[in-house]
C-alpha cells in the first residue's frame, strides 16, 4: 500500500462513527451486514449512515453490493491487512547510522 492510500483510510476511520461502522463490519465477517441491520444496530439516521457507507467505500475499506432488495456491506479484508502491514512494516527496525538516537530537526 502506498502512503497516499494509508492516509486516505486512516482520515476515513478518523472518524468515530465511520470507525464504529468498519468495526461492525470486520465483526460480522465475510457474509458483512445488510444496511438496515447496521442502521438498527448503530442507532444513525439511515441518510447519515449512507454518506458514511460512502466515505468507507471511497477509501477503499468497504464494498456494498446489492442482492435482491437489500443493499449488504463488506469489509474489504485485503485492504485493511495491507493497510496494517503498511503500519508494521517496520516495526522495530531502528534507525541505523551513527546519529540514531537524536530526532530529525
């Protein structure tokens, strides 16, 4: 994942309510939840839960598809594991050099 795209989802799950939704939805697993269902379950207004739907699916962390007369949210599972790996890649690496230890001025 590129650090463009990094930051376009963390500005996106920067949000509690739009976090709230993501978290919901990484819970329900690969069947994801039908719009109604997170509505109910998160007490928004169905028009603020749609421009939050929204925001999620700009960034890339949710897909919705429709299946008869429902609309069904997904994670997009390989987008957040890219988005973790992109935050751990270099977890604990150090710095090397000589000068390491002191912060960049």
């Amino acid at each position: 994942m590129k650090e463009e795209q990094a930051a376009k989802c963390l500005a996106e799950l920067g949000s509690p309510t739009r976090l709230a939704v993501f978290k919901l939805l990484v819970k329900a697993g690969p069947k994801g939840m039908v719009v109604g269902d997170i509505q109910r379950r998160l007490q928004i207004p169905a028009s603020t839960l749609s421009h939050h739907i929204a925001k999620l699916s700009w960034a890339g962390l949710v897909e919705q598809r429709r299946q008869g007369r429902s609309l069904h949210c997904f994670t997009r599972h390989d987008v957040m594991n890219e988005l973790l790996a992109f935050l751990t890649a270099e977890c604990c690496a150090g710095f090397g050099g000589k000068n390491a230890s002191q912060p960049a001025a």
